[in-house]
C-alpha cells in the first residue's frame, strides 16, 4: 500500500517542472529548405488549383505545371497576388489569405529564382 502510494506521488511530482513549451514546442515555418516540389507544389494544390488547374480553370490561368507558375514567378503576379500587395489581385479569391508561413515559404522561392527543384 505504502508504495503504491509512493509510485503514484512520484508521478505527479515528475511533471511539476515540465514546460508546456518545451513539452510541445510551436510549430516552425522551415524557410531553409524550401522547393518547388515539397513546399510549393503542397501549397498551389491546396489554395489555388479548385481554380487555376485543369481544364475546366475558373481563374484566366493555369497553375498546374512548373512552366505556369514560372511564369506568374516571373511577371511579379505570383508575389503581388500572395502578399495582397496594392495593384495585384488578392489570392486566393475568395478566402483568406495564406498562412503567413506560407506567405514566407512562396517569398523565398521566389527571392531564390524560383528553382524547378
């Protein structure tokens, strides 16, 4: 009875010092490795292809392919349209804006030349 006791008291004095932040540390934008394929693409397929892919493209463009996007890449509308910036339209329509980790991951692509890797 005695230990029962015992092992159950350490157990809870075990986890008085825990740090809710190192237990469970805040997710972390990774901007270091970030490509067109595992970063971008994710992106794109997730916010902008229900209209800027396929055939039936709601949006005056496709963005399906790394040649459509280099594109918007370059002409300086992939950046403008991402961030909100004045003279751009906002994107994605009609939602809110990308997280800004996201925001982060496209800039950076972009400061990068935007590689097909």
């Amino acid at each position: 009875m005695v230990i029962g006791f015992m092992i159950i008291a350490y157990s809870f004095m075990g986890c008085k010092n825990d740090k809710a932040e190192l237990l469970y540390p805040p997710d972390v934008c990774d901007t270091i490795n970030v490509t067109y394929s595992s970063s971008i693409l994710p992106i794109l397929r997730d916010n902008c292809y229900r209209c800027h892919a396929g055939s039936s493209t709601v949006g005056p463009f496709n963005l399906d392919s790394y040649n459509d996007v280099a594109i918007r890449a370059a002409s300086g509308e992939l950046r403008g349209a991402v961030n909100h910036l004045s003279g751009f339209v906002p994107m994605p329509k009609d939602a809110g804006k990308l997280s800004d980790c996201n925001v982060a991951k496209i800039n950076k692509w972009l400061d990068d030349g935007f590689p097909n890797n």
